[in-house]
C-alpha cells in the first residue's frame, strides 16, 4: 500500500449518537473500571501557545517529518513548493528542504532530489541526514526507501550502505547506533525482515541478532508497522501497525519488545482493546496511529482513529500504559475519547503529553461528532496531563489560515521536540490564530511550568467541618486525634455541599455548581465558575476528595464509592464515572470525605467520623472491616455535613 497518510472519513455530518458512560459500559465487559495504578501528578514545561514567526512554509500535501542539525531545521514530507518565512516566492523543491530557525530562510545550498515522499528523518551519529519515505530514486539514482544524504548539500552519502528494495519506511527510531526501521517492507538490504528492522546507523548494515517479525496485516491488507519508539534507556520498544502477529504470537495492531544484550524478544504484554473493529470493519486498515514513551520510559501513550468502538476498542482515543505491566488483554491506565474523531501525532516530553489530529474535543467520551458532557474544545492540537489523560490550559487551535489557503485538513502527521520548541507538521496552513503553510514550532520560550498540584497529603493539620451556613469548623487532627475546634465565618462559603482542597484552591459545590476559591490562611476566597463544567451537576453528593487527579465521591442512596478524573490546570471534570471496588462500607450513609496520612475519613448521617486505608490501586480500595472510628459525636460535633475537607493551615 501506499504510505500517504490513511484517508479518513470527515465524519462531521453524521448523525449525532449518545455513547453510555464508561462506568456501565465497564460493568458489561466484565473488567474492573480502576486502574491498576494511578500516577501522581509531576511538574511539566509546557510550550508557548504561540507559534513561531521563524519558520518557513510548505505547500500542498504534507510535513511529515522534522530533524535538526545546530540552527537548521531539515523538513520532509509530501509537499512540492516551499518558502522561507518572510518570502512570498513559492520554489519547486518536493518532499524534504532545510531552512535555519533563526530567521526561516531556505538553506539554498541543500538540494536533494527525491521523487517520493519522505515519512521520516534522523540525523546519525557522525552527523549525516537519513531519510525513510516512499521514493525510488534520490539525486537522479535508484535509492529505494531509506538513504542517507550530506546535510549542507543534500547529497547522497554513497558509502551508507541501507537499502528497502522490499517496501516503504514509515518511522525510525535512533538509540545510540542503533537505528530501528519499521514500515511496509519484507526485505531490508536485501534479506528477509517484515515491518521492523535494525541496522548500524553509521554504516547503515543489517543487523543480524534483531528479528521481529510483523505479519497477518489486518482487513486482507499487507501488513506494515506504522509508528514505533523506543525507551531513552533502550530497553524496550513499542510498535504499531497493521499487523495481527509478532514473531508469531497474537499482537493485534501493537506490542511491547524488550531490547537486552543485543537480542529482542516480544515481551508478555498484550492488549485486546484495538482487537474488535471500530466503526464499519472495513473503514480503517488500523486505528493505532501513534505511539510514544515518556521521557524516562515508564509508560508509553497511544493515540487512535476508528470511529466509535467503545465498550470494546478504544477507537479515537488517547490512552497510557505502563511499560513494566505484563500480562494478556491488558486495561490502560486511563482513557481520553474524542467524541469519534482522529489522534494522529503524539510527543511526550518534559511531563506534558502534545497531541495533534483532526478531533474538535477532549474529553468527551459520551457523544459522537458532537459536544457531549464533559467535552473540553480543543480544535486539532492539545496538551494533556500524564497522571489523568486530561486537558491542559493550552489551546493554540489550528485556525489562522487565510484565504487562498487550506484552513483544515484530516492530519497532523507529526509532533517532533527540537532543542527550541515542538514542531508541528500538518495537511493545513493555519495554526494558534495565523498562517503556518503546512509546518510550524510551539516555541519553548514563553512557556510556562505545569504544577504538580495535589490535595495536602499527611497531618498534622486540621479538618475542616462545615457546621452552620457561611462557617466552617475548624478541628486540629494528628495522626488519628482530634483536637478543640474553633470556628469562622466564611462569607465566600454559601450553600456549600461537597468541599476538596487541592493546593491552595478548594473545590466545591453550590448547588448545581462546581465552583473554585483561594483557600488561604483559612479563609475561603471569592468563588469563580467555568463554562466547560456547566453540565456537571454535583448536587447529588454527599462527600468527596481530590487526589491525584482524581475527585472520589459518594452520592445520595448510592452504596459506593465513584471517581472522576479532575483536571487543576484548567479546572475541568472528567466526562466518565468509575466505581472503585470497595467492602464493608455502606457509602449512602457517607457525609463527608476527607483523604489524609494514606486513609480516608468519611463522616455519617449519625455524626460519627470513621477512618480506613485507602489505596486506589487496590482490588478493594478502601476494607470497612479494618475501619476505626474518630469520633462518636463526644466532641460535640457532628460529622454529618458534605462539607469536608483536610489542610495543614
């Protein structure tokens, strides 16, 4: 097959059709709806939402690939004409050009010829330019597929010995010397090897010890790898593709490899959720678009297209795994849908996941071409938090482009991190509000830090009750004791239901609204609202508590305990509902939720104050049978508000 980019259906006419909540859907699959681990929030640095005014412009088609050399920034993908920045002439000069990033002026002196497009770039070890694409001939001879080029002309390194006479490079990936190809071949320098291989960068040889083998491509099609990475220590390495086995052992779309003293072998980890078929069987050949791996390896995330597919596949969604988890029809660790629209590009770097493709929303798992509940805008380009797939406060939104120009097309082929910002290809030409004719950079500079912020964790500190309207009481707690309350008004503080804090905020309800304040000090701050959580109505709950990006809750004549992904960059609520397993609890007696020192307090309708460990990750999170209890009302208080919450001030 051709190694353009898949067409995909503009599904943007289709009938609007409701999706279920995660939380039932996870009920009729029969698998736990909690993860197996929940990450804590860590510091990101995120890119300027601006882009670059230095970068130079491509036209028809699209970029797919980006490599940097000093200031020269190398450019391939399927266009034919290219500009500098400030420069209206357009030039002839198809599928890969250079331009220097500090002013976007062509570098006039690389001039490669290809007649194919160019899928991917990597500079080599000893400085060189190679390229993997869909060509044949490159400088006026036969170079099939991968080649290596002089970086200040363009011209081909004839000693570089790396051929694919058997089918196109779709993604390289460099560690050290080892250069892994993965694409559509089934020969590479001229001996057997399906979709994934890997040669010496340097000198561009097979190398013999690394078979794996992608074959059974899916929907009768040939089968490829697609997309692939590899862990910064080398140690491990995702792919996928269209295949349906690995090695011969099933590996429907992706699979894990471990890299160990030279050798791979596919490693025990497997997951059924791009098995079933997304959308019409017949639509997309493959829906694992993209994979990426944290910075420090931990975990890989996984971008897709597919249409609807949820409850069993996660069709046009974002999702995380742990690189160290083994096991069959494996869950991940969280889940980020669309609406039923594609994720084709990821970077993830410095804590802060980038995604770029043709989706309108985040979070919106529960409709289809449309703005369900929950939904976060965020036209064709978006920054998600690691610990909770969640948006981020930065929406650039691929808009900008002007008449005469294409303003929206179905791909971002590819998010790339330079040394000065990440760069964006893309099958359109407008991006953050201006003209970027099919590439641009989010430049570093002017970015901003991404706080890791969590609820306070471990006493001594203080719970906070609320007793009477506009007051809260204020009771000294350590390590399981109560201590005098005082109490204070707190005019900011009307009609207040559920309370959490998080950092220095609190979260809290005022009827059918989930509202914000500055808790400094002790005092409630002035309460503020966001539109993106107007259909969220919390006036059912009866206790809740942020942690790690989690709000856990109860609710009225509920008998359990539920959680949604919370997002305090951008104050947002997840658009799904997960139950958390738990025992021994009768949760719609609960008023009141507290998290602190590894335990969760939780008040009743008899005023008594009770405490249990509490671990998400566990098969029952929180065991009423071990529970303690604080307090039985001898204090004079009553534990029996919603209005709960723990600080150390």
């Amino acid at each position: 097959m051709s190694f353009s980019r898949q067409v995909r259906r503009t599904r943007w006419k289709r009938a609007a059709v409701a999706v279920p909540s995660i939380s039932v859907l996870a009920v009729l699959l029969g698998a736990p709806a909690h993860a197996v681990l929940v990450p804590a929030p860590e510091v990101g640095t995120l890119a300027s939402a601006n882009p670059s005014n230095t970068t130079a412009h491509a036209r028809n088609g699209e970029t797919r690939a980006f490599a940097q050399i000093g200031d020269i920034v190398y450019v391939g993908g399927s266009f034919t004409q290219v500009r500098s920045a400030a420069v209206a002439t357009w030039v002839a000069q198809p599928y890969l050009f250079a331009y220097d990033r500090r002013n976007g002026d062509l570098v006039t002196g690389f001039v490669p010829t290809l007649d194919g497009a160019v899928n991917d770039l990597v500079v080599s070890p000893d400085g060189k330019l190679i390229v993997g694409g869909a060509f044949k001939n490159v400088n006026g001879v036969s170079r099939k597929n991968l080649v290596e080029l002089d970086p200040a002309t363009g011209a081909t390194v004839s000693s570089w010995v790396g051929r694919s006479d058997g089918g196109n490079i779709r993604a390289m990936k460099l560690h050290g010397n080892d250069l892994y190809l993965g694409g559509a071949f089934n020969w590479l320098n001229g001996v057997e090897r399906h979709g994934m291989a890997r040669i010496d960068a340097t000198t561009g040889e097979l190398d013999p010890n690394f078979v794996v083998d992608a074959t059974g491509g899916r929907n009768n099609a040939s089968p490829y790898v697609w997309t692939l990475d590899v862990t910064a220590d080398g140690g491990s390495l995702v792919m996928g593709g269209n295949f349906t086995q690995v090695n011969g052992l099933d590996r429907n779309q992706i699979a894990l490899v471990e890299l160990s003293g030279g050798t791979a072998t596919v490693a025990d980890w497997s997951t059924q959720r791009y098995v079933p078929p997304c959308a019409s069987p017949n639509t997309f050949i493959h829906y694992v678009q993209e994979v990426e791996f944290s910075d420090d390896g931990s975990y890989f995330i996984v971008g897709s297209n597919g249409g609807s597919g949820w409850p069993t596949a996660y069709c046009d969604a974002l999702v995380r795994f742990e690189t160290s988890t083994r096991g069959s029809s494996l869950n991940a660790t969280w889940m980020d849908f669309t609406g039923n629209d594609t994720i084709t590009s990821i970077e993830v770097t410095d804590n802060v996941i980038y995604l770029g493709g043709h989706f309108r929303w985040l979070n919106n798992p529960n409709a289809s071409d449309r703005d369900g509940n929950g939904a976060v805008d965020r036209l064709g380009i978006a920054a998600a938090d690691p610990s909770n797939g969640m948006p981020l406060n930065w929406n650039p939104r691929r808009s900008g482009a002007p008449a005469g120009t294409t303003a929206w097309g179905s791909s971002v082929p590819v998010l790339w991190r330079g040394n000065d910002g990440i760069y964006f290809g893309q099958n359109s030409d407008g991006m953050g509000g201006e003209y970027h004719g099919r590439l641009g950079m989010f430049p570093f500079a002017g970015g901003r830090t991404v706080a890791a912020l969590d609820a306070p964790l471990n006493g001594p500190g203080y719970l906070y009750l609320g007793t009477n309207p506009n007051e809260l009481t204020r009771v000294p707690f350590d390590a399981g004791v109560l201590g005098t309350p005082t109490v204070s008004a707190q005019p900011n503080l009307t009609s207040a239901g559920i309370t959490m804090r998080v950092a220095d905020k609190l979260f809290w309800s005022s009827g059918t609204q989930l509202g914000f304040s500055q808790f400094t000090g002790g005092t409630v701050g002035a309460p503020w609202y966001i539109g993106y959580n107007d259909w969220y109505n919390p006036s059912s709950l009866t206790g809740a508590f942020y942690l790690s990006g989690r709000m856990y809750y109860t609710k009225s004549n509920s008998n359990s305990l539920f959680y949604r992904y919370v997002e305090p960059d951008g104050y947002t609520v997840g658009g799904t509902e997960f139950t958390l397993p738990t025992t021994g609890v009768t949760w719609s007696q609960a008023r009141g939720l507290a998290y602190v020192d590894g335990t969760v307090l939780w008040g009743a309708t008899n005023g008594t104050l009770r405490a249990a460990s509490f671990d998400p990750a566990a098969t029952a999170a929180v065991d009423g049978t071990t529970a303690t209890t604080i307090d039985t009302t001898a204090t004079g208080l009553s534990f029996s508000s919603p209005t709960l919450f723990f600080s150390n001030q």
